[in-house]
C-alpha cells in the first residue's frame, strides 16, 4: 500500500526504503500557483520565500512551502537558487509569452520510471539492450 504524504512533506528514496512503499503526493489544499507578470521582476529565494522584486521595490513575497507551481509571464528573472528549491520540492516551473502561451516548462527529473530509463541508458552504452529492459 503506498504512503500518503502532503506535497510538503518530502517524500525521498529513504521513505520508500524505510516503509518499503512508493509515496504518492497529495494536493495540499493550501498550496497556491504563484502567477509573475510584472515585466522585468525578478523572483529569487529569500528566507523560505519567494520574494518578487523589480529594482528595490519588492513586489510580493510567498512562503515556499506554499507554492504549488511557478508560472512566468513574460520577460521574468528566476535565481538559480529558487529554481533548484523548486525542483527539489516537486514544485513545476512554466514559462510563457507575456500573452500566455507556453514556450517551456521545468519539472523535478525524480519520477516513477527513472530507475529504468537509467538501467536503458546504461544497458545502451555497453550495447546490451534487452527486450526485458524496453518499456
């Protein structure tokens, strides 16, 4: 039976050993998308918030554990910092043309089926691929 944890709760490859369960994430209903429109803004981490800001003036800050998605509108800056916090959370980050269409998206590489893909890729550079390996 698998763990059920909240998006806050950070499930890592220990719980799985521990338990001996895949964890599955939860929606957490406090989680908010944070939308930046502003041009020029910048958002970057600061104290365990995203802190918008263009210039000197801050524009808005959320607390991190808040976000369930980052979405950029536009010609909008992200620390690196930020970006790696995000991933490491889970969290999805979506830039778009200041009119909304989706130009690219980053998610967290951690996903269900990347231990195949790994033993794929690795089976491949020996030049041993398998049937049993292709899913």
């Amino acid at each position: 039976m698998p763990v059920l944890l909240a998006r806050r709760d950070m499930p890592t490859r220990r719980t799985e050993a521990v338990t001996g369960c895949p964890a599955v994430l939860l929606a957490d209903p406090d989680a908010q998308t944070l939308h930046v429109t502003t041009p020029g803004a910048r958002v970057s981490l600061r104290s365990g918030r995203a802190r918008v800001h263009k210039a000197d003036a801050d524009l808005g800050t959320v607390p991190i554990e808040r976000l369930f998605a980052l979405v950029l509108h536009g010609n909008i800056d992200v620390s690196s910092g930020l970006l790696r916090e995000l991933l490491w959370r889970r969290v999805p980050v979506v830039w778009c043309s200041s009119n909304g269409r989706v130009i690219g998206r980053a998610s967290s590489a951690s996903a269900p089926n990347g231990s195949p893909r790994v033993q794929q890729h690795l089976a491949s550079s020996r030049r041993h691929l398998d049937r049993g390996l292709v899913t």
